[in-house]
C-alpha cells in the first residue's frame, strides 16, 4: 500500500536559498541571525537529542506540501505537522539527510522517538512582558 508521503522527493522540503540571501546571512553577525521562535527538541530512538529552530521557511514548506500531499490543516493533524517541520529544520542545519517517510528505508518518522515543541524564550526567563501601548495622535 502506498501513502501520500511515498512520493515527497527532498525538494519539496527545503528550496535552496538564492545565493545573494546566504551572502547575507553569512555576513550578518551572529546575534542578528538568531531570531526568537519555535525550537523543537528532538529526540531520536536511538537515544541521541538535539533542538532545532523551526523558522518561516519551514512553515512555507509545510504550506507548500500538505496539500499537494492531501495531510490536511496542521490543526487537524498536528503530529504530523510538527514532525514535518521539525524534519525541514533538521536537514536546514544539517543534523538529518534522513528522507521524511519513505516506505522500505530508514526514515524520519521511524527514527524519531519524541518531538517536544516550545516557543524560544530569548530573554531567558519566565517574566511576561507585554508589548508598550500605543500612543494616542495629537
């Protein structure tokens, strides 16, 4: 039997970037590369962890594929979703070159034991900090 993810090729995943957007990224100093947002902790069957930054192209992937691939809304299936995306994050930082779900091969999915989504708390701690009001116009 065939599934929906037998026929997800590695393009679909992750397009590379033009060249003038990793010159850029490359020049940038560190800290301003580092933007606050989804991190995934992965934790694979073999035991081995790491985190992953899941960024705008990872959702733009994940909004390109699902439908083509008929997975449905990430709020419908949001296992799924979150696999994928942490799946796109992975091969982005070089910590995967496995293919997301490929039937008779090692694969994301079966090699994936836990996912653990968070939103990055950039300033360290747990204090809420609300956004200033906007003044009134004169």
């Amino acid at each position: 039997m065939s599934s929906a993810l037998d026929d997800y090729t590695e393009q679909d995943a992750v397009p590379d970037a033009p060249a003038e957007v990793r010159q850029l990224a490359a020049a940038a100093e560190p800290d301003e590369r580092q933007l606050a947002g989804a991190v995934t902790k992965v934790t694979m069957t073999d035991g081995t962890e790491f985190t992953v930054r899941i960024t705008n192209r990872d959702y733009v992937a994940w909004d390109r594929t699902a439908p083509r691939k008929k997975w449905g809304k990430a709020e419908d299936v949001p296992f799924l979703a979150a696999t994928f995306m942490a799946w796109t994050a992975a091969r982005r930082e070089g910590k995967t070159s496995l293919p997301f779900d490929q039937a008779g091969a090692v694969n994301w999915v079966d090699s994936v034991d836990d996912i653990d989504s968070r939103q990055d708390d950039q300033d360290g701690d747990d204090v809420a900090r609300p956004t200033r009001q906007a003044h009134a116009a004169d």
